[in-house]
C-alpha cells in the first residue's frame, strides 16, 4: 500500500524534545511558530537531512565522492520520505557571473535564440550584414530580365591604399584579362593608374555575359568561381533594360561596404562565460575595479605637492620619499603650478597628473645648497599604483592599496559584458543585452509580441525556444518578481528573492514525487504579490509534490492544507508540537498561533503614540568626536594628592 504520510519518531536535533509527528504527503503543509521554537530544526534538519542522506546512499559509491552527504540527524527513523529539495535563503549564488538570467536558464534559450534567428547590423551603420549561400546567388542573378548584359566580378581589394601591381600580375597569371579598378574597366597589360596614398578597390571581371535561356550552367560556374577568387564575396553589375546596377553578394557574414565581417553565429558567441563570447576587457564580469581619482585625491582644496594624493602621504601627514619634487617636474613639463590646489587644476592637467606624460621630465632635488637635476618619465599616479598592485605578494600592501580602488561599469562593454560583434546582432531591434536589461514583465510583453514580427523561416527555428522563454518568464512573473531584470547580478538578490527564483525553476523542471522544503519564501515580498507566491506553491503541489513551508505570514497559514505549531517558547522552551491538523481544526484548538490567527487574540494598535524624544545636543557626533579627541586631564602630584585627601 502507498505510503500516505511521512512519519518522524523521536527527532532530537537541536531542541526539538523527542517528538513524533505524522505529516501529510502531497500536501501543502506549512509548519509556523515562535522564532527559535524548532521550525527549521524538524523541516531542515531532522526531514531534509535524512531525505538527502537516504537519496545519496542509494546511489554507488563512485557517484557519493562528488556529493556532500549530510550526517544522520539526532532521530530514531522517518518513514514516508522522498527525495528531498531545499529551498532556504542561503541558496543564493555567490558567484560574479550568476544573473538572473543563467541561474533560471532563461539566459541559454536567448543565446540559441538570437545565434539561429538574429541579424547580424555593421557597427558603422551600413544596416543589416545578410549572407547568402551560393545557391541564392545565382537564383537571384537568374531573376535579371531577358537581354541584360551581366558582369560577374571577384572583388580582391576593397577601399584600401597602395598600387597593388602583384595583385594586377597575379590576375594576369590566373588566366584573366579584364579588372576594374575604382569603377574603371582595364586590361591586365594597360598601365593601370593607382595612387599608393589613395584608396583604391579592384575587381576581376571573371566573366561577361548576357541573360537569356541556356546560360544557367555558365552562369553558375563564374559565380561559383568569382566566390573562390573573392574569398566569399562577388558583384554582379548589370545594365539592361531597367537600367543600370549593381549587387553586392557575401557567403559569410561581411559588410558589403566597410568589411567590417563577423564570425559564425553560434550560441558560445552570446555567453560572458566563455572566452568566445566574453568582453575581453573585462572578461565577461561588467566591471572593472581600478584606481579611482575622486578617492586618490579626497579634499582638491589642497596642493598635489602638500599631499593631495592619498597614497603619497604617511598617517602623519608627511609626503612620501620625493613625489612632491616630482611633481613640480610634471608641472614644469605639463604647464602647471604643482603649488597650487588641485581644484583650480584643469582637467588635461589632472589628466597628466593621473594616467601620466609622454615626454621626459626634469626633477630638480636639493639638499641644503646642493641641486642635482635627474630627468625621468612621468607613467601616472594610476599607472604607478597598478605596477606595485599587480607586483607585491603582501596582502597587507594590496588591503592599503584597494581602499583607494572602486568597482565600475566596463568601459569597453559598457557592463554588458559580451564582445562587440556579439552586442550587434539585433532580433526585432533588440540585442540580447537590451532583452536582458529589461524587467520580466517588459521581457515578457516582448516575447508575446515578437511571433508577428518573424518571418515564416525565423519562427520555424525559434518557436521552441521562444515558448521555453515565454513559460520560464510566466513563472518569474507568478512568484511576483516581475521587477527584476535578467541582468540582475545573483549575489544582489535578497534570500527571499533567491528563494523565490528557484521555486520558479523548479516549477519549470515539472518533477514529480519531491519533497520541498521552504524557509520563510515571503521573506521581502509585497504583500499584493503574496497570492502569487501562494499560487506557486499550491501549483507545486498539484505536480504531484509535497510541500512544506516554514512561515510566518497570514495568508500562507490560511492556504495551507496542514498546519503545525512549535512552541510553546523558544529556545529550550520550545521544541514541542502544540497544535497541527487541518485549518479549520487547528483554529478551534488552544494554541499560541491559533489564537491569533482566528482573532480570538489580537494586539492592539495604540491610540496614542510616544510623542519623539528632543535630541540632546551633547549626544552631537561632531561634539562627541571632540571628546573622544580632548586630551586627559593631568594627574595631580603624588604630594599634592596626599594633601588634597588631608
């Protein structure tokens, strides 16, 4: 017979007092109480430790040394158990890379998305970069009307400078006789004119012909060989009888006009986390922590040379070795005053001053009546301290060095974290990184719209992913975080939008037959979103699931099938069941969280408040810093003491 309950005999962990519990499966089962009073003790603890422990021990030993195995809780046996999932607030990601985006998967349909269906645009503002396989080539060429005359042309050079008389040779030894040069034709034995400062394009004229039927054949073989000599690109220029033109084709992802070509679209190229696809400035993170200006030089009212920048100066006020004479050099070299105070310095000297000077400067070093002149280079504050950063082994230096270092937005990548080519490829006039920046709700809205806007070939390959999108960004907006963006770095998230997060990607993983266990989920969340989460978890329910929450809050104890009640106290007061059964039941009993959840019990809003206390002037920080600063009063003489006591 199926096992309709899990039983707990004689839990001891932590304060729980020896107790035997039989809970519902397949329930939505929330288990409340006093804080300290043994809640997640039994739901942590006592349940999901043995339920991993059993699941692990079942699997062969090879398989065991790659899992963390907890130890058997303090328990005499639990019956009724399966494989156990935790949900709890520490089960936030620590790592950088984490976002929203990757930890729901979200992030891995995008990157499928727009390496099947994006297009790629030149950064230079040519428009879209369209390859063509060489089949659509030759049927778009084939289209021309009857009696146009067609020029089939291998573009070599495009639009760079030099005489290029080996290419003209090399084209002659190839077997061809015709070249246009900058719109000219020419034959391969003319004296060509080409300015070596000027830019120049050259195209071989691999074939001349005129359409008509039965030239398909010869027609294919020259585009077929213009794309060989081109290295994927051929123009076919036509003049019939529409008018004059010319078409620009590329079997691989190029700019027609620029050059400007792109690798192969595949998925890596759209992931921060490999080097096919990360920023290479920032390595994918978004950020940079460098040397920041407004923290090297703290107060500008004070002279660089009397100690403005920070790490220059001892505790004691005293400049470092001989920056000050160095930087009077700087001055002399840069054309200001290093004597002056650094706010009525101008940016292109602060500029100097911070990330260095191209030429040599002369420091000038006395010692009484003593000159020595030394001439040197000026590599910049931030320069220097990166060189002793990156140098020393002393923890100690870099923990003095980072306090003058702040985190940043990548200047390259502008935080978006992905290469250039990878942020140009556009869906709908989105990049993923624009996707990615938006809120759930507006990402989803995006989703619902973006169907239409495909063309019949693009919505074949993305219908999948586009519906894996769509359901994964449903589960986000349920459990009421339709405010967060998939950007969103994990490690920012609060342990309640953590938590939240992974019950929506649970629900989207569809198991059945799990035991999940959640620690306090409406921690953090609006109480408008309550019936949200509420949803979430009575939909996990209905997969199949048992359930099982420990919460404070109302509504989450009203909607629950089983509720149970720790208690009476904390700590070693608690550790007891003092009321469990259906709502209806639990309310009618005499408990604590039963008296207050039915209203029998109630704390009353005060009529009155405690007008505030008037701030003591005393308790002023400025003033008491001055206290803390005063020095001691002196200690009277020891023959002076003796007297005052007589």
């Amino acid at each position: 017979m199926a096992q309709d309950k899990i039983v707990v005999v004689g839990a001891r962990e932590n304060n729980l007092k020896n107790i035997t519990i039989e809970i519902p499966r397949d329930k939505l089962v929330v288990i409340t109480g006093l804080s300290g009073s043994g809640k997640s003790s039994l739901a942590f603890d006592t349940i999901y430790a043995e339920g991993q422990r059993r699941y692990v021990e079942s699997l062969s030993a090879y398989a065991r040394q790659f899992l963390g195995q907890m130890d058997k809780p303090d328990v005499d046996h639990v019956e009724g158990l399966s494989p156990a999932i935790s949900i709890d607030q520490k089960s936030a990601s620590k790592n950088p890379r984490s976002t929203v985006g990757t930890v729901t998967e979200i992030y891995d349909y995008l990157r499928i998305l727009f390496a099947r269906v994006g297009t790629p645009m030149c950064p230079n503002g040519h428009g879209p970069i369209v390859r063509q396989s060489t089949d659509q080539i030759i049927e778009a060429a084939e289209k021309l009307p009857e009696g146009t005359k067609i020029q089939v042309l291998a573009p070599l050079v495009r639009g760079r400078k030099g005489e290029y008389k080996s290419v003209i040779q090399d084209v002659a030894k190839a077997g061809y006789v015709r070249v246009r040069v900058d719109g000219e034709i020419y034959e391969v034995t003319d004296d060509i004119p080409m300015d070596r400062y000027k830019q120049h394009t050259i195209e071989v004229v691999v074939d001349r012909l005129v359409q008509k039927a039965g030239i398909e054949r010869r027609l294919a073989d020259s585009i077929e060989n213009a794309l060989k000599m081109g290295k994927g690109m051929v123009s076919i220029a036509h003049d019939g009888p529409e008018g004059q033109g010319e078409m620009l084709f590329s079997e691989a992802y190029a700019c027609a006009d620029c050059g400007f070509s792109m690798p192969e679209l595949e998925p890596r190229m759209f992931s921060f986390n490999s080097p096919y696809g990360a920023c290479p400035e920032c390595s994918g993170l978004g950020t940079k922590t460098e040397f920041d200006p407004d923290l090297l030089i703290p107060d500008p009212r004070i002279p660089l040379r009397a100690g403005a920048i920070a790490p220059f100066v001892y505790k004691s006020g005293e400049t470092k070795d001989w920056w000050p004479e160095l930087l009077d050099g700087l001055g002399r070299a840069a054309g200001f005053d290093a004597s002056r105070p650094v706010r009525e310095l101008s940016p292109i000297d602060l500029q100097a001053v911070m990330n260095g000077w191209p030429e040599p400067i002369t420091v000038i070093l006395r010692a009484g009546s003593r000159e020595r002149k030394i001439n040197t280079t000026w590599e910049g504050v931030i320069n220097h301290l990166r060189k002793k950063y990156d140098g020393t082994e002393s923890e100690w230096v870099k923990q003095d060095l980072e306090q003058y270092m702040s985190t940043k937005p990548c200047p390259e990548c502008g935080g978006r974290r992905l290469k250039p080519e990878a942020l140009m490829v556009l869906i709908d006039g989105k990049g993923i990184s624009d996707v990615t920046a938006m809120p759930v709700d507006q990402a989803t809205q995006f989703f619902e719209e973006l169907p239409p806007r495909l063309n019949q070939r693009q919505m074949t390959i993305a219908e999948r992913a586009v519906k894996e999108i769509q359901e994964r960004l449903s589960f986000l907006l349920n459990v009421g975080l339709g405010y967060l963006t998939l950007d969103r770095n994990a490690r920012t998230l609060s342990g309640g939008e953590a938590q939240r997060i992974r019950l929506a990607t649970q629900i989207g993983s569809g198991l059945m037959g799990c035991l999940y266990i959640l620690d306090e989920p409406s921690i953090g969340l609006h109480q408008r979103d309550n019936r949200k989460l509420i949803d979430t978890l009575v939909r996990l329910r209905e997969l199949g699931n048992t359930v099982l929450v420990v919460e404070h809050d109302e509504e989450t104890m009203l909607a629950a099938d089983w509720l149970i009640d720790l208690g009476p106290g904390a700590g070693e007061h608690g550790g007891e069941v003092v009321n469990q059964g259906p709502v209806e039941e639990f309310l009618k009993r005499d408990s604590p969280t039963a008296k207050f959840l039915s209203g029998r019990e109630k704390i009353e809003i005060p009529a009155e408040r405690r007008p505030p206390r008037a701030p003591n002037p005393l308790e002023s920080p400025t003033l008491a810093a001055v206290q803390v600063e005063a020095p001691p009063a002196p200690k009277p003489k020891r023959g002076r003491a003796k007297a005052a006591a007589k």
